[in-house]
C-alpha cells in the first residue's frame, strides 16, 4: 500500500470518528460503535480539534453537521 492510500484510509478513519462525535457521541461509544481501540479514538479527535483549530473551512462544516 502507498504511503498516499495510507494517508487517505487514515483520513477516512479521521472522518467517520469525527462524524459519530458531532453527532453528540462520546470516544467510548464511538469506539464500541465502530470497534477502535478507545485509545485510538481519542488520538483522532485530538487529531481533528488541532487541525480544526487552524482551518475555518472545517470549523464551518462541522457547525453545519450540528444544525
């Protein structure tokens, strides 16, 4: 596997996480939901906040997933 299809696959990983906490999940339900290691779940959302925290496109999409 290339390192750019590992790159999508984690993103994509990143994305379906981030969708279940929007939805007002928490990472222990998440990881049950979507069998991840809880771990591994928080390590994606810190992911996420810190990429969200620099980017106002991903701010205005994930306020857009809330309404």
């Amino acid at each position: 596997m290339s390192t750019e299809e590992d790159l999508v696959n984690h993103l994509d990983v990143v994305n379906k996480v981030v969708g279940e906490y929007l939805k007002g999940s928490d990472a222990t339900k998440i990881s049950k939901e979507l069998a991840i290691p809880r771990q591994k779940v928080v390590g994606y959302l810190n992911e996420w906040k810190a990429m969200a925290a620099d980017n106002a496109a991903i701010r205005a999409r994930a306020k857009e997933a809330l309404v």
